[in-house]
C-alpha cells in the first residue's frame, strides 16, 4: 500500500462519518479514527526486506559499525529525556496560524494534554498533544517540513 492510498483512505474514512477504521494486511496495519472534529490516523507498516549483494557485506557492515559509534554517544546524551513523535504522515507546523506564535518553544514548560504543534495531512489540521509533563529542550523538526510516522518532533525533559 503506497502513501496516495493511505492518503485516499483517510478521505474517505473522514468523509464517511465512521468513528473508526481498522485495516490489516499481511505487512500493514491501519487504524483510523475520527470524532470530535479531529481524525487520528495510526500506522504501523513492516520494515521492507532489503536483498544485499554477496560481494558487499563486508563493505556494509563496515559502514555500519562506522556510522553506530557517534549516534550511540548522541543517544546516551539524549537517553534522559523523552521523545515526542509523530503519530501520522504529514506536514509539521510551530503554529496554529502564520501570523500567530509558536505552540512551544526550547525552555517551555508543558503538560500532558498541551497541544505542542499542528501536522498537516490531507488538508486536515491535526493538533498533536503532548502525552508527557516537562520542559521541551529541543525541537527536532524545522517549521513546515514534512514528516513521517514515529518521527522524533522534540524532545523533553520529564525532570
């Protein structure tokens, strides 16, 4: 299933006036629901199975370990705080508005509930709330940029 049909499903399901939409198929799994004027769409999908060239693993696992050394570092600094992520595919917005503020910034304080940005999927704006209490200490994703399932959006201090 590519991303038009996804995208062709969430119209539909919103369009429909069902309150949610369970899909299951042998490498993806699809929930969508709706109510109150917000859709909420969930998509868990299998990591593709990639076939390496027998002549390459030494050069790819090379690569690899080359590339886990500064990443683990970085994960260890970040390890104490938690991560706010995307739940759907879309555009991430800062604001409610153009003209308007910023829903967060580095050094706000929030709690769970707190709506901390708005992502854009298929002309529905989506208002994503943060599931956590503490103080957001870096923002992960530049305003208007399109971003992906599970996506880290900023991370947080719970202290």
């Amino acid at each position: 299933m590519d991303i038009k049909e996804i995208q062709n499903l969430i119209k539909f399901v919103a369009k429909s006036g069902a309150s949610e939409v369970k899909l299951e198929m042998e490498d993806i799994k699809i929930t969508i629901k709706t109510g109150s004027g917000k859709t909420e769409t969930t998509i868990v999908q299998a990591a593709p199975v990639t076939n390496i060239p027998q002549s390459a693993p030494a050069s790819a696992a090379s690569h690899v370990v080359g590339s886990a050394a500064p990443a683990k570092a970085e994960e260890t600094e970040d390890s104490k705080y938690i991560t706010v992520k995307s739940p759907i595919i879309g555009t991430f917005y800062r604001k409610p508005a153009p003209d308007k503020s910023n829903f967060v910034e580095v050094g706000t304080d929030i709690s769970v509930g707190d709506t901390v940005c708005v992502i854009e999927a298929m002309k529905l704006f989506n208002e994503i709330e943060s599931e956590v209490s503490g103080k957001i200490v870096k923002v992960l994703v530049d305003d208007s940029s399109p971003v992906e399932f599970d996506q880290p959006l900023f991370l947080v201090d719970p202290s």
